[in-house]
C-alpha cells in the first residue's frame, strides 16, 4: 500500500512538471506567432501585402514597361481599346504612358489611335 502512494506522489509530480512544460512551450507559440512578439530587423521595411494580380499582362513592371512590352508583341500595332485590355490600364494613364513613349521615340502612330514600335 505505501509503495503504491508512493507511485501516486511520483506520477503526480511528473504530471505537475510536464503540465509547467506545456505552459511555457505554448506561451512560446503565442509570442513568435502573434505580431506584437515580432521584432522587425534593424535597417529593414515591414512588408507589404502581395500585388493584387489582374488579367492581362502582370504589373510588375512600370506602366511605361507594360505598355511598352504589349505594343512590342503585336508587329501590327495595337489600338487603344486593345490596350487598355492587355494592361489593364485607366484611360488616363495609358494616354500619359503612350505620350512619354512616342516623345522618347520608342513608339510611333501607325494611323490615328494604332500605335506600332518604332
């Protein structure tokens, strides 16, 4: 009977420790998990969330780059309407984009509203 209490009092103390263990363990968890336990490296930026990826040709390039890589893809010259599908650009932006091209010469107007590269 006394060894058996024995066995009692030393199971209930493993049990204690091992409890204590998984305490910490999961207050470990908790901090490298949460965004308030992250320190950001020194000398760097937090990052940002992922681009937004939309049909047509990716943005990962300046808009001058993207209309410049569709209007070198199609030998024919591209309308304004086709290029506003493939860069998915503004009305407003593609008409900036296309005048910076044609005034660095890269892009020039095939007939009114086809543009071909130069």
């Amino acid at each position: 009977m006394k060894n058996f209490q024995e066995q009692l009092a030393w199971i209930s103390k493993t049990l204690s420790g091992l409890s204590k263990q998984v305490d910490k363990i999961s207050q470990q968890i908790v901090k490298t998990t949460s965004p308030a336990g992250r320190k950001a490296k020194p000398g760097r930026k937090p990052s940002k969330k992922a681009p937004v990826q939309r049909a047509g040709l990716k943005r990962t390039d300046t808009v001058l780059e993207s209309v410049f890589t569709a209007i070198t893809r199609n030998r024919s010259g591209l309308s304004i309407a086709q290029l506003q599908r493939k860069t998915d650009l503004g009305p407003r932006q593609l008409s900036n984009a296309l005048y910076k091209l044609t005034k660095k010469g890269l892009v020039h107007t095939q007939s009114r509203g086809i543009y071909v590269k130069s």
